[in-house]
C-alpha cells in the first residue's frame, strides 16, 4: 500500500450524460458503507481517488466511465 501512503492511487474519470447522476464513495476496512455521495449534472465530470477511506465507488445514472483499464458507459439501456 506504498502508493496509496504516497496519495499515488488510481482516479477514475466520470462525464455526467444526464442530470442527477450519482457518484458514491464506500468505504475501506471490515464496513463497507457509503460515505459519501457526489450529484452531477449533464455534461459535469468528476475525477476521484481510491484512498485509505475509499475501496470502490458506485455510478448512479447515465455516465461515461473512464479508468485505467477501460471505459464503459453506467445507466444505460439495453
Ligand atoms: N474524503 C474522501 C476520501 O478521501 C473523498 C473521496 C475520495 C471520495 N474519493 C472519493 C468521495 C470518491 C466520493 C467518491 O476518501
């Protein structure tokens, strides 16, 4: 965990391609819990950091994912 000591640890990049879309932090350790809960609108994008307090993270609605090891697409239909 040297990288994430070092404040080194991936981002991921979210484009909003709706109104109201949702990006929620969980947290790291035993609990796994929201803490956090970011609102975006069209067009608006957030880039965000996996830290000590932060193990992965929930897109709610329509957006462009980007990471290091790909891109998708949340809220959409099928
Ligand atoms: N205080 C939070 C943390 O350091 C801020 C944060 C980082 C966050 N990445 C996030 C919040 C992703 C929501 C989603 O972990």
């Amino acid at each position: 965990m040297e990288r994430m000591k070092e404040n080194q640890s991936d981002f991921i990049m979210i484009r909003a391609m709706e109104d109201g879309v949702n990006v929620i932090g969980l947290t790291r350790g035993t609990d796994t819990r929201f803490h956090h809960s970011e609102k975006l609108d069209k067009g608006e994008v957030m880039i965000a950091q996996f830290t000590e307090h932060t193990s992965a993270m929930k897109v709610r609605g329509r957006a462009q994912i980007i990471t290091s090891f790909g891109e998708t697409e949340s809220g959409k239909e099928s």
